[in-house]
C-alpha cells in the first residue's frame, strides 16, 4: 500500500519545525485547519531560568512562523499572517490564513530549499572575511522580513558587546539553577529528537580568545582550538516591543539565516547578553534608539558539522476542535 504524498501544508509543518530554539528545546505546536494554521506556544518548552518572560522562546516560534510561510509561498501557496498573542490567549501567537494561490519568486524557492541546510554552527570558523555584498544582501534579508541588521564593525560597540558575553558568563557560571537547566538540555545522544547532542558541542577555546558561545554548549573533553580573530558579529532589530515585536524579530531573523545558508555562510546565536538583567540592559543602551534588539548572530564560513534532530511535524500538530 502506498503512502499518500504530503500536502503543501504538511511539507510546511515539517519545515517549521526545522527552526533554530535555545538549546533545541522546540517550543511550538501547532493546530491545523482547512483553511488556516494556528501557531502556539508549548510552555512546557520554555526555558524557565534562562528565559523566564518567554522572549526567546517567542523569537523561535517566530522562525518557524517564517519556515512555515516561506515553504507555503515556495509551494504556490498565498499565506496570510495574522500576529495575535493577546491577553485572552497568550499562547496562541500567530494564525496563517490559506488564501489562494501564488507565484514563488526564485527567492522564496532558494530559502525554502535552505530551510533544510540551515542549522547551528558553534564551532570555528575560518579566519576569512564575508564580502560586503552578502552582508548587503542579508540587510536586505532582514528588511524584507520587515526588520533590520546592524552588524558589529565600530570597535567601541564590539568591545562593549563582547565586554557583555563575558559578564552574562562569568554570571551563569555561579547560578546552579541556570547549570542544571542547561544540563538538561545538553549532552544528549545523537539520536534525541530534541536537546543539544554532544556531537553538536564546540571545542573549547585557546585561552584568553573571545568566543561568543555558550559555556553549556562546550565539550571540555574535546581539545581547545583556536577560533577566528574577531567573529562577525550582527544583531536582529525591530521596531516596537512585547509578544508582537518578538514573533516578527523571530521571522527577521530566520530570513537573515537562511539567506546566509544560501549564501553558504555558518552561523550561530550570541544569546548571553539577553539571558541578565544588568546585560540586557547595557545591550539596550548600546543600540539606543535603533530599536529593539532580539538576537546577536555569528556569521561566517564554516566547516561542516552534524545537523540537530527534531521532533516530527505529526507529534506537534493536531487538527483544530470542530465547534460544536
């Protein structure tokens, strides 16, 4: 007996859920109609010491929103997007109308095949600058998304950013709770289907070399090697703040990695700062009034590593109740 083909919108389930999340904790499911796909937030995902407001939780559900509507678009498939998180439900985020059909840009179908490439590189990278017409091309990426990139080159603010990796660091190495929470989620096997595997971890670092990753997402028992010099660094900004704010700089940034995947550019997140209170509010006072910052990337070019697993679309999606 042969299997049916998946649907458009199966194939963008499984796509969305190809979306980056702290630790890989995945913290989205989704409810499923004839007409519309409804975007939630599994708080039993949410990482309750390093992100207790739900902030980074929201910006990955907002990378998946853009998965799911890029893979619909790249399908021939008009998705219409409606950000919702209010009061009433604070966990529905996002309902996709299905609203006719569409002609793909070569664009749309480039990122959607991307979707599928793109995943976390915390490894180093090589010594090798990214030209100035794939930075513009993902400036563009993210004005696209309806946000914007600002990359790290003025030395003062890449100090001061770096300066503020270490602080978040030296912080979450004398705050159990955070330890045990990241252990949690780290050292897993390979074939976990959520969580960081131990074959995903980095190296440490020569000593005294900036590196902005995760102390929780080092193998100590792995040999230290150098990294790049300096990391091109770039934050995710957006206009506005609150749930809203955090979905659409979710979709900013996902846009920004999958046109670097297309480019062929590694990437991985610089998400310390954001995790403190006193460092998320230098990190706030560094960007002035640019608007808000949701996220710092690493980019550049990269060996390749072994891609994360994630959960299948079937096990967080389900049909929408039937009103009675």
């Amino acid at each position: 007996m042969t299997r049916p083909l998946p649907t458009p919108v199966d194939q963008a389930l499984a796509a969305a859920v190809r979306a980056p999340s702290p630790h890989n904790t995945q913290p989205w499911c989704f409810r499923v109609g004839p007409d519309r796909v409804e975007l939630r937030l599994d708080r039993d995902r949410v990482l309750r010491v390093a992100d207790p407001d739900g902030r980074e939780a929201r910006l990955s559900c907002g990378a998946a929103l853009l998965n799911l509507t890029i893979t619909l678009a790249a399908n021939g498939i008009h998705a219409r997007i409606r950000l919702v998180p209010a009061a009433g439900d604070p966990d529905l985020l996002a309902v996709v109308e299905l609203a006719g059909n569409h002609h793909a840009s070569p664009e749309e179908r480039e990122l959607a095949e991307a979707v599928y490439r793109r995943h976390t590189n915390r490894r180093p990278y090589l010594d090798r600058p990214v030209p100035e017409a794939s930075r513009a091309r993902l400036s563009r990426a993210a004005q696209t998304a309806g946000g914007r990139l600002d990359f790290l080159d003025q030395p003062s603010r890449y100090e001061a950013v770096a300066s503020l990796v270490r602080q978040a660091e030296m912080v979450h190495g004398t705050d159990s709770r955070y330890a045990a929470e990241a252990a949690r989620w780290t050292g897993r096997d390979v074939a976990s289907p959520d969580g960081v595997p131990t074959v995903s971890a980095a190296p440490p670092a020569l000593e005294d070399q900036f590196v902005p990753q995760r102390g929780s997402h080092a193998n100590p028992d792995l040999p230290a090697r150098a990294y790049e010099r300096q990391p091109l660094l770039a934050a995710v900004l957006t206009g506005g703040e609150g749930p809203r704010a955090d979905l659409r700089g979710g979709m900013v940034m996902q846009r920004v990695l999958l046109t670097a995947t297309a480019l062929g550019l590694a990437s991985s997140f610089v998400s310390q700062p954001f995790e403190t209170p006193d460092t998320r509010t230098e990190l706030d006072r560094i960007f002035g009034d640019a608007g808000t910052v949701h996220t710092l990337l690493r980019l550049g070019y990269g060996y390749p590593v072994r891609m994360t697993s994630r959960r299948p679309a079937a096990d967080v999606a389900r049909p929408i109740p039937e009103l009675p």
